[in-house]
C-alpha cells in the first residue's frame, strides 16, 4: 500500500472544556505532525471560548491557535479516531474496544496566567514529539 492511499492514524483530544490543553495538544500535533495524522479535539462541556492564556502560549512558539473555538464531544469522533487521548475528563469519555487510549495528566490551565501554562504547554509538546514517534515510524 502505498503512503498515497494509506489511511492516516487519526488522533482525538479530550478535556472536559476543550479550552487549554486539548487545544494545545491539537494545535501541536497539527504543526508537528505536518499533515501526516489527523486530529481533532472535543470536550465533554465545551466552554464558550478558548483559555486566552493557553492562545498566547502558544503564539510564543509560533502556533496560532486564537481561531479555534471548543467542540462538544460527539460518540462519531471517538468512533472515528484511532488513538483517544483524554485530558481529565474521567468517565465522561465514551469507551469503543478496539481503540487505543492514553490518559494525560496534566495540569488544568483555566483561570491560570500565561506564566502557569508554559510549563504546561512544554509538556504537551514532548508528549506530541513522542506521540508522533509512535504513530508515524520513521
């Protein structure tokens, strides 16, 4: 099969407000994956908008993610995606066999300053470097 016609590995964030760290962890692995995954992010309780301080950290290392807006969980996007990563939202998050799920814990960025998050927005991003690793061989 060739690289052409070969499904990409979809990936699925999850957080409970699809505000911060799914966002980032979305927004990483669209940059870093160059086209190579597909993804998508949801929440279980979207909020009305993204973590204002979760947008500028990630303009600090290049990646624009000020147009995003949180997306409800929907059972069709967990169905869709090969690997579900989810992001504190416990068992809200709905469970198909046959799926491959991985539970980040990372620290909740809503209601922190940019200053809080970078520490945060670093580990999402070793997390992405070693995700893609995993999913795309070199």
């Amino acid at each position: 099969m060739s690289t052409e016609t070969a499904k990409k590995p979809s990936v699925l964030f999850v957080c409970v407000h699809n505000a911060g760290r799914s966002q980032m962890a979305a927004a990483f692995l669209t940059t870093l994956g160059q086209g190579r995954i597909e993804v998508r992010s949801a929440g279980s309780q979207p909020a009305d908008s993204i973590n204002t301080a979760a947008v500028e950290a990630m303009a600090e290392v290049g990646i624009d993610m000020s147009a995003e807006v949180p997306k409800v969980l929907t059972t069709e996007a967990v169905k869709e995606s090969d690997v579900v990563i989810t992001m504190g939202c416990g068992d809200e998050c709905p469970y198909f066999p046959g799926k491959r799920y991985e539970d980040w814990v990372l620290e909740d960025p809503a209601g922190k300053g940019v200053e809080s998050v970078r520490p945060i927005r670093d580990q999402i991003k070793t997390r992405i470097e070693a995700l893609i690793e995993s999913l795309i061989p070199a």
